[in-house]
C-alpha cells in the first residue's frame, strides 16, 4: 500500500473512533442534554456530502470512514431528537 492510502487509512480510523466513545455514551445513558442539535444537523450533512464526493471519486478510505461516522452522528442526532420530544 502507497504511503498517500495509508495516510488516508489512518485518518479514516481517527474520524470513526472519535465518534464511538460519544455514541456508546449516548446509548449507555441517553443523556443528550450536553448536544447541539445544530452542530450534529451540520455534522450529518457533511458526513453526507463527504461520502457522496468520496463515491463520485472512488476513494474508499474518504467513503468508509464518512458513511461510518455519518451512522454513528445520524445515531445521536435521532436520540437528541427523540430526547427532546419527551
């Protein structure tokens, strides 16, 4: 592997573990109350916007680690979102 994929690899993994500990907490507690739903709305967003230009481009490191991390911020947007209409 080329050292251009490795980095690419590497901030991939970086960009999906960052979102874990956040989502397992969210799961964990459903405590939401600390959470912007306007920085997870944008957030969602660019995660999608991210995958659509790494499919257009076919760059497999930019589409895993965006649709991953765009699963796990839809996941504590919709749990901030249902948090919010109890």
């Amino acid at each position: 592997m080329d050292p251009v994929s490795l980095i690419g690899y590497a901030a991939s993994f970086c960009s999906v573990i960052s979102f874990i500990p956040q989502a397992m907490k969210v799961a964990r507690t459903k405590d939401t109350a600390a959470i912007s739903i306007r920085m997870y709305l944008l957030t969602v967003t660019g995660f999608t916007l991210w995958t659509i230009f790494g499919l257009m481009k076919g760059e497999i490191p930019i589409i895993l680690a965006n649709s991953i991390c765009f699963c796990l911020s839809t996941f504590i947007l919709a749990a901030k979102l249902r948090g919010r209409r109890k």
